[in-house]
C-alpha cells in the first residue's frame, strides 16, 4: 500500500522523469538544415538577424520562428517544430519567408 508520504515523494521524480524524456526526444529531433532544398527555397537562417534581405525584402528585425504562427516549441527552448518542416525541428531564433506572426 502507498503511503501518502510516499507519493508525495514519487510526484517530483515523474516530474524529473518527464522532463529527462521530453528533453531526449527533442534532442532526437533533427534540426532543420538551411541548406535542404526546401529550406533555402524559404530563406530558411538558424539566425533571424542572417536573413537575406536583398532576396527576401519581407523579413523585418524582431521576426523570429519562435513568434511565428507555424511554430509550435515551448517558450524558453532553443528549438521547436514547425509546420512546414514535419519530423525536424527549426530553431527558435530563426526565421523564413513564411513567417507569419502569432496571433
Ligand atoms: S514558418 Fe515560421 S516557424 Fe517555420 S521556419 Fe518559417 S519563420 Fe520559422
């Protein structure tokens, strides 16, 4: 039988547990490569601030995929989905000529 006590004590090791698989499976992500043909077609830059703006005049300062609608990572992580790039993940700092900004 479990004890209140030990309960208590089991809830912050499935937390730590939960955290420790979240963060392997993310690492078990591949990052989306600017140089895939799909990317560089979007103007894809792992740093916003490296858009190419002669190609893509549409980029603006402080666009960045972590406040684009398309992006589904958690705030604070350096990188999330996307829905444009299923299976891989873009970094949050990044941008594309997708971008549409959040709602
Ligand atoms: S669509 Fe949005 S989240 Fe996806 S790569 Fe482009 S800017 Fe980033």
């Amino acid at each position: 039988m479990t004890s209140r006590r030990s309960f208590i004590q089991i809830i912050p090791l499935a937390g730590a547990l939960a955290l420790c698989a979240r963060s392997a499976l993310a690492a078990d992500t591949p990052a989306v490569d600017p140089k895939d043909p799909q990317a560089a077609a979007l103007g894809y830059v792992t740093e916003a601030n490296k858009a190419d703006t002669a190609k893509f005049p549409k980029y603006a300062a402080g666009q960045v995929c972590s406040g684009c609608q398309l992006y589904s990572g958690k705030l604070g992580d350096a990188t999330g989905p996307c829905a444009i790039f299923a299976g891989k993940h873009v970094a949050a700092k990044g941008w594309c000529s997708a971008y549409t900004k959040k709602a």
